[in-house]
C-alpha cells in the first residue's frame, strides 16, 4: 500500500501542509502553478478591489479553465497521434504490397531472363544449323557446278 506524502507549500503568503500519495516534488509543482495563476490574476486591474470569495471563485474558474483547455489539447493530440498511427499502418500496407509486387516483378524478370537466355541459345542452335546448311548448299553448289563443267568439257 502507498504511503501518504507530507510537505509544508507556500501559497499566497501563507504555508500549508499539503498530504497526498503523490511525491513532495509533485505537490511543491501543484503549489506553484496555484501561485502563478495568483500572480497573474494579481496583475489584472481590478482583481485586488474584489472580496476574497470573489477572488477565490475567479481563481478557481482560471485554473478550471486552464484544465478545460489541457484537455482540448491533449484530445487533439491523442487524435493526431492515432490518425498518424492510421496514416503510418496505412503506409506499412502499401510497403508490403510494393515488396509483394516488386517481388513478383523480379521473378516475373527472373523467368523472362531465362527465356531469353533459352531463346538466344536456340538462335545460336538455329544460326548454327542454317550456317552448316548453307554451307552444305556451297558444296552443293560447288559440286554441281563442277559436273556441269565436266558436262561441257565433254
């Protein structure tokens, strides 16, 4: 179980003793920012011609709208936070389907690589035949046309 905290603050001149479960540093920080919102509202005419409950009530309605306003803002931020947190999934998504993709795209590559390495090679096969041909067709050639050279020598 947590232990009650005691410390001594100074608030608008006077000492009190302040108990909580939170730590002494924490209620020295609550003690001060109840000073400043004094000292501010000290500053403004007219403040110190009020009574007493009147400048407690004005005091009270400072710091509760200093809360209101706290929490507008950290509303806007848990709002800002979560559409980034959105945005950010959203972007994750997009980045694994352009892997998916640019994975895909590379085996689609992978396999047109090899394709053409496969059709080159037969290109290759297919020169290599007609060059066998045609020279099988010079010897032919050749050949016919020493037999009509004999033909006509006769």
């Amino acid at each position: 179980m947590e232990t009650k905290n005691y410390t001594e603050v100074y608030i608008a001149g006077r000492v009190y003793t302040l108990g909580g479960f939170e730590e002494e540093e924490y209620l020295q920080q609550v003690a001060a920012c109840v000073n400043t919102k004094m000292a501010e509202l000290r500053e403004q005419q007219g403040y110190l011609k009020m009574s007493s409950d009147y400048q407690n009530v004005l005091l009270e309605l400072n710091l509760a709208d200093d809360i209101f306003k706290a929490r507008r803002q950290t509303a806007a931020a848990q709002k800002k936070l979560a559409d980034q947190e959105k945005e950010a999934y959203n972007l994750r998504h997009d980045l694994v389907t352009a892997q998916i993709k640019l994975e895909n795209a590379a085996k689609q590559l992978e396999a047109s690589q090899q394709e053409l390495a496969a059709a080159k090679e037969e290109l290759e096969n297919e020169r290599g035949q007609l060059e066998e041909t045609r020279k099988q067709l010079e010897e032919a050639r050749r050949q016919i046309s020493q037999l009509e050279k004999q033909k006509y020598r006769r």
